[in-house]
C-alpha cells in the first residue's frame, strides 16, 4: 500500500521471525523532557500550518490537540528486523489453508457486497477477497494505533517526516469533507487503515462510498472498503478476466545475461523463445498479450511471466512477493491452483548485516551498488548481475548465500 507496511503484514513477518530462530525485543523508548518539548514546538506549528492551508480551526485543533510522542512508534521505525524473509515462507503464509478458508467464509458472508463491487468496478471477487485477507484478514486486523498521533510521531522524528505530513494534510482533508470522524482514525503503526489498509492520501484519492451512505466508511462498510480496492485497481489499469501472473519454465541454456525484470515481451515471442507454461498451453487469446519474466529466487527457484494485472496490483503494494501472494490467495480461494514449488530452500536470502556485507564487497570490486543500506534493491540486483555475468555464474541476481559466498570469495582475493 503505496509503500506502507500493513499491521498485518508486520504481525506475520514477527511470526516468520520467530520460527527463523529470531525474535526482536521492542523497548519503548524513553521520551526525555527534551524531546516532549521538541514535539510540542513541531505539533503547535504543523497546527498552524493546518490552518494557513485552509483548514478551519475547529478542525486543526481536533487533530492536534493534546498530541504526545508515542514512543512504540520510533521503536517499530526504528528497529529493522536482520533477517530477510524468504518468498516461499510469505506466501506459504499469504495463501495459506487458514486464510483460504477464511477467505470462502467471508465471501459467503459479503457476497451482495462482494457482487455490487464487482459489477460496479469489473474487478473479480477472488482478487478483492485476497487483497482483503492480506491487508486485514478480512476486517479482523485493522490496527488500533491513533493514526494521527502516529503519523505526527513520525512527522516529527524527521526520518520520514515528508510521507507523515503530507498523510496528515490528507487526514485534514478527510475531516473537512466528512469523510471520517477523528475516532475513526485507528489504524497501523505506519499510518494505514481500515479493511483495505489505505493510507491517508490514497484514500482520498481512491475511495469510494459503494453503499451509498454519503461516506466513504472503510472501517465499518465492507462495500466501500471492496469498492475502494477495486477502484485503486481500475485506475491502475486492471482488465476484467485477464491473466495476473503464470508460472513458466525456461529453455535450457537461457541467457539471464539479457533478461530483465522490466523487459516486456509478447507471450508469442516468449514462447519462440522456448518458455513455456509450467502446466497445460497457452491459450491462443494470450500470445498477444505482453509480460515481464520474474525470477524471484533466482535460476533455483521457480519463474513467472507477470501480465497487466500484476502490475496494477503492486500499484496496491509495490512488492513482488506481495503480488504473487494475492494471486496465488485468489486462486485457492477459488480452488483453481496449488502454491508454486521448487524453491531454493538452502538458498536463502541474505540478512540485513549480509546484504550490507555484500554491497561493501560488490562497490570494492568495482561493481557499484549505489548505496550501502542492507537493502537488495534494483541497483545491488544489477551489480551482483554484473559481477556474475564477469565470473562466469549464472546472472541472475539473487542475492542467496551462494552469490554472497561468491562475492566475498572475490573480494578476499
């Protein structure tokens, strides 16, 4: 969601933590006088600058007043969990036989919401249901943090104080235009809220009011929640009955060395390529239709041609994982398809302190990372290809412990 992780999504990877062997213990910070008085001077002038923007006064002080530091905010912004979870465990977990069945149940309970939605939007009901399991397993995890007290820790902690202050001028807007009342905003620590997890200025921008109400209720409706979702999605450019994504197989002796994430092709020319779909043919209204290959655990684990529709759904989260894990959700919930196998196992990704390790190591060899930040981004992704593609490894960018091993090997000369 626009790069917000959700409380969900931050409650299960605690959980893929803990059966890693790992476990973080959050302290609540201590706020010093110091800092109270700081927080103080930044809410009084953010309260004013509320005001200078046209916010009526009434409402500024509604949001502003009374405000203190939350100190189990700086914790979570502050604490980086050091180990990486692997793909195959998200989704084990993101479409797993709880959460399809969850998914069934609640599809039986919100099934004229779930049918006006999508014949409002022309967005399937299983895509709607999984986004809706994701981001708050179907209504039951909304986060209870305040939203603004959240927000305005952040804002003023200064890390991320432009995404925070822009989210809280959304959530002035919102109280202007009656959208939401200032006991609605409960949501996760980093700002997201409701059945579908929008952040503030996403949910100006793209929610709707289904039920017809006159507010666009995305805590209490599930129509407008649905709706909204499919809406973002609409906007995104979904198409109706497309494929989202399929599992395929490479030929033998495929050149990663001129393959990219964000190359698209046409499916016929994949296929002249020798990718084929890992299970039954390709159907004939497919071969026009463009896609990206994604290999997300590398040349060991399985791979897939991402169409329009996966596309439009990492406008939703801008997380390959997180994609996958919606597909592959809609389609149990369905009963149309297993989870994706062959997965490196003992290959797993690299932790935080690895990954910083590794970008050291890849910028000291002449392979440029452009940062050192313990994140495997596109630009360590094309660096680690580089290093590969020059020794003779398979280019493919996984950032496992093999292509750690091998990098560092280097670098010890």
């Amino acid at each position: 969601m626009d790069f917000v992780m959700t409380a969900l999504a931050f409650r299960s990877f605690l959980a893929a933590l803990i059966g890693l062997g790992w476990t973080a213990t959050l302290h609540a910070q201590e706020v010093t006088d110091a800092d109270a008085a700081s927080f103080e001077a930044w809410r009084s002038g953010f309260e004013t600058r509320l005001v200078e923007r046209g916010v009526d006064q009434a409402i500024a002080t509604a949001m502003m007043e009374g405000l203190e530091i939350d100190p189990r905010i700086l914790d979570r912004d502050s604490n980086q969990p050091e180990f990486v979870r692997p793909i195959w465990v998200y989704l084990n977990g993101a479409a797993s036989d709880v959460r399809v069945a969850n998914g069934r149940r609640a599809q039986e309970n919100h099934a004229e919401a779930l049918i006006a939605v999508e014949d409002q939007f022309d967005v399937e009901t299983d895509i709607l249901t999984a986004i809706w399991g994701l981001e708050s397993a179907y209504g039951e995890i909304m986060g209870n943090f305040d939203l603004v007290r959240s927000l305005a820790t952040l804002a003023w902690d200064g890390r991320r104080r432009s995404f925070a202050e822009s989210q809280l001028f959304a959530v002035a807007d919102m109280l202007t235009n009656g959208y939401a009342r200032r006991d609605d905003l409960l949501g996760s620590w980093a700002g997201a809220m409701g059945q579908t997890q929008f952040i503030p200025t996403t949910y100006m921008a793209r929610a709707v009011d289904v039920d017809g109400d006159g507010r666009r209720d995305i805590w209490r409706s599930e129509a407008d929640a649905l709706g909204s979702a499919a809406n973002l999605l609409t906007v995104a450019g979904w198409e109706a009955e497309a494929p989202v994504v399929a599992e395929v197989t490479l030929p033998d002796g495929f050149d990663y060395g001129d393959w990219s994430p964000r190359r698209r092709r046409a499916v016929s020319l994949w296929a002249i390529d020798g990718l084929k779909l890992a299970e039954g043919e390709w159907a004939a209204e497919d071969m026009y239709r463009t896609g990206r290959l994604l290999i997300p655990a590398g040349s060991n684990g399985p791979a897939f041609l991402a169409f329009g529709n996966f596309d439009a759904l990492m406008e939703y989260n801008n997380s390959t994982a997180y994609a996958l894990g919606v597909a592959y959700l809609a389609r149990r919930i369905s009963g149309e398809a297993d989870l994706p196998d062959g997965w490196p196992e003992d290959d797993v990704p690299l932790t935080r302190t690895q990954a910083r390790q590794l970008q050291t190591a890849l910028t000291e060899l002449g392979y440029d990372t452009q940062g050192i930040d313990g994140r495997i981004g596109p630009n360590s992704r094309a660096a680690l290809r580089a290093f590969q593609s020059d020794n003779g490894l398979v280019a493919d960018g996984y950032a496992g412990r093999r292509a750690f091993n091998a990098v560092m090997a280097a670098a010890a000369g």
